[in-house]
C-alpha cells in the first residue's frame, strides 16, 4: 500500500524543477515567490505515475503547478486605486510574473507535443476563469452554487486530467479533496471574521451565527466521509488518501486544542 512518505523525494524533485522553472531575480525583487500546494503535487503525480509514461508525469505534474502559480499571482493583482508609481510598478509586474508562469506551462506541453494536453490545460484555465467570476458576481447565490463554482476552481484542471485518463474514482478524489481543503480555510478565516464565498452564502441562508460552525463541522465530516469511501476503490492508494485527510483533519483539530489552551 502507497504511503505519503513514499514521495517525499518526488516533492523535493518537482520543487527543485519549478524553482529552477520560475527563478527571475528581478522578478523575485517584487513579488513573492510561488508557494506550491504539495497536496495537487502528490496526489496528481501519484494518478499520473500509474497512467502516463515517467517523462509525461512529471511533464503534466510541472505544468499544473506553473497554471496554478500563475492563477494564483494574478489573483494578487491588486485592484485599488493606483497611488504610486511604485504600486503601479508593483502591479505591472505582478500581472506580467503570472503571464511568465502561464508560458512555461505552455512551453513544457507544446515542447513535448504534448497537444491534446495542452487542450485539457486551455479549457480548464477558461472554465477556472469563469467560474472564478461567478464567485465574484454580487447577486447572492445558494450554498450549492457556491459549492459547485468552489469545486471548479479548485480542483478543474486535475478533474479533467483525471477524465482524460478516464480515472472517475481519482476525478472524484481531486474533486472531494480540494473541496474540503477550502472547508478547512474558509472555517479558519471565519474565526477571525473574514466570510469568504462558502461561509458567506451559508451564513446568508441560516442568519444564525451560533448555528455556523456546526453546520460547517457537519459538512467537513460529510465529505470525510466520502472521500473515504472513495479512497477504498483506489486499493494501494487507499491508505496514501486517507494520511492526507487525516493531517487535514487533525491540523484543525490541533489549532482548536491551541486556541482552547490560549
């Protein structure tokens, strides 16, 4: 059975690989370096490691976390009104690092003519884009649709990767995983009053704030639940799951523990 452990060296490998990708020293003068989310990195890499050949694994799993530093750079654009010339500079540059980690997505894809993936990477950046926008969109929508907008931007790209290779066990995983990932951070940011979209949208429909956090635990634990379920179809990868839900679930429990010691 696959344990986390096993692909500690993977992680060291694919990080190594994205610094030596994106080091710009000017760049890097401005703006903050790229943090890699070592869950899309292991649990990509371990789906891709058992359908696709070693040159393509690593090629797919590279070219996801250069789309994902881009999406994320972008998204740190700021939008308030330009006091400076060196905020301008700053914002300039920002927007201009996410388009420098979009083009080595496309340059590692397109050199190894890899084209029907660079097809899945397009459509899926469109589709994140979109469904970004509906999470910005002021008209207040039900928890479902934000739910549903969340899971795209999340976990898109690895989902259709995953169909690709016709693997819907894996699609669900990514899909579940990242989910609960963003229950995780949106519960933490609400106890220190920052409602983001999926706290927001079920805080509008019960208006009771004592109600929150047990409806959130609830619906943590439900998609637990499934994710185990799921993991249970993926045989040797079964145990490689259930240690990333459990280190999620226990750095929330841990932090409660922190705060009721505080």
């Amino acid at each position: 059975m696959v344990r986390m452990s096993q692909f500690n060296d993977k992680v060291k490998e694919f990080k190594k690989s994205f610094n030596s990708l994106t080091k710009h020293s000017y760049l890097e003068r401005y703006i903050q370096v790229p943090i890699i989310d070592e869950d899309k990195l292991r649990l990509l890499y371990a789906m891709l490691s058992e359908h696709a050949t070693k040159n393509e694994a690593k090629v797919f799993t590279l070219s996801a976390l250069l789309v994902q530093a881009a999406l994320d750079v972008h998204e740190d654009v700021s939008l308030q009104k330009l006091q400076s010339d060196s905020t301008r500079k700053n914002r300039q540059l920002t927007v201009l690092a996410g388009d420098y980690y979009s083009s080595l997505y496309y340059y590692l894809l397109a050199e190894g003519k890899y084209h029907p993936m660079i097809q899945i990477f397009s459509r899926s950046i469109q589709e994140i884009n979109e469904h970004k926008m509906n999470l910005y969109d002021k008209d207040e929508r039900s928890y479902d649709e934000i739910k549903s907008n969340v899971e795209k931007v999340e976990s898109i790209l690895m989902q259709n990767i995953a169909h690709y290779y016709e693997q819907t066990d894996w699609k669900e995983i990514f899909n579940d995983y990242f989910y609960l990932k963003r229950l995780v951070r949106e519960r933490e940011q609400y106890k220190v009053g920052k409602k983001l979209p999926l706290i927001h949208s079920l805080y509008q429909e019960t208006k009771h704030p004592d109600l929150m956090i047990g409806l959130w635990e609830q619906k943590i634990e439900e998609v637990k639940d499934r994710l185990l379920s799921t993991s249970k179809r993926l045989h040797k990868f079964e145990g490689f799951i259930i240690e990333h839900v459990d280190r999620l679930v226990c750095t929330i429990e841990y932090d409660e523990f922190l705060a009721e010691k505080g």
